[in-house]
C-alpha cells in the first residue's frame, strides 16, 4: 500500500471516528428538533439563538434604516393652477421579532439561518414650498397620521452569527 493511500486512509478514519456519536445521541437530538420529544434542560437550538439575537438586530436595523431615510423624498402637490412642494419621510418608530428559521437545503446557501423583523413606521412631512429646494432644505416633523409596517429578512451564518448586511423587505 502505497504512502500516500495510507495517510489518506488515517485521516478519513480520524474524521469520521472524531465525529462520530452514538445512535441514541443522534436520535434524540432529531427527535428533539423535530419538537417529537422534550428537549433535555439547557437545549437551545440554532433557531432560538437566533431569534434572541433579532431584538439587537431590530434596534441597530432601526437605527440605521431613520439615519438613511432622513433626507426623505421631494413630493409635488397640484393646487389648482400652481403646485406646491413638500418632504416626505418614513420614521420607523417600533420593531417586533416574527421568527428565525433553518436555512433549508432547497435554498442557495445550506447551514445559516434566516431571520423575520416587523418594522412600524410613520410618515411626517415638511411645510409646503414653492420650489424643490426650499422644500429639501425643511425639516419633517408634521406628523400625516399614515402609519404602516413592513418585514426584512435577515441572513445568519450556521453558527446564528449576522454579518451586519441590510434586510430585504419581503411579505410572510
């Protein structure tokens, strides 16, 4: 047998017995994730890592959606024969946790996780003016009374590690 086969040979062995656990250890652990049978005290799968872990997600998330939004968007409203300008700004008030889930081997990335956030917002707007200008130069703060929500996905590594990347609005 030559050297090479040999050490091939040794180390498939090593893996394999290194990683090995008994039958009952890995049905149990199926089982348990599963929600089949009660989880043994201090269990806490990937998924409610995960989840724990959504709430310093929302508040950073939050944060930075506000900081981005605060130039808003330049809105023109006809008034007869003139028009008038105004700013418009979406300021996300409030966050809520839906759910963390288990990337399944159907997506393109196997072993990570993906996370739910609920985000409430509300729109303010600036004073009207006559031109684009003045009306992007004043601030929003008259609140219109539209209010609204919207979901983002989160990605996670396999580890429930998030890498910081912004969440993609999605519906549930």
């Amino acid at each position: 047998m030559s050297m090479r086969l040999l050490l091939g040979l040794l180390l498939v062995a090593a893996a394999v017995g290194g990683c090995q656990r008994s039958p009952g250890e890995v049905a149990n652990k199926v089982l348990t994730d599963f929600g089949i049978r009660e989880p043994d005290e201090g269990y806490v799968s990937g998924s409610d890592k995960v989840y724990a872990r959504l709430r310093s997600v929302g508040e950073s998330e939050m944060q930075r959606m506000n900081f981005e939004g605060r130039e808003g968007e330049i809105k023109f409203e006809e008034d007869g024969l003139r028009g008038m300008f105004y700013k418009e700004v979406k300021e996300y008030t409030d966050f809520h946790p839906l759910d963390a889930r288990a990337d399944t081997a159907g997506t393109q990335r196997e072993g990570g996780y993906t996370g739910y956030i609920e985000y409430s917002y509300r729109i303010l707007r600036g004073v009207r003016k006559p031109t684009r200008v003045e009306a992007a130069a004043e601030s929003a703060n008259i609140p219109t009374g539209d209010t609204g929500r919207e979901v983002f996905r989160y990605r996670f590594n396999s580890g429930g590690g998030w890498d910081g990347g912004k969440g993609e609005r999605t519906k549930l």
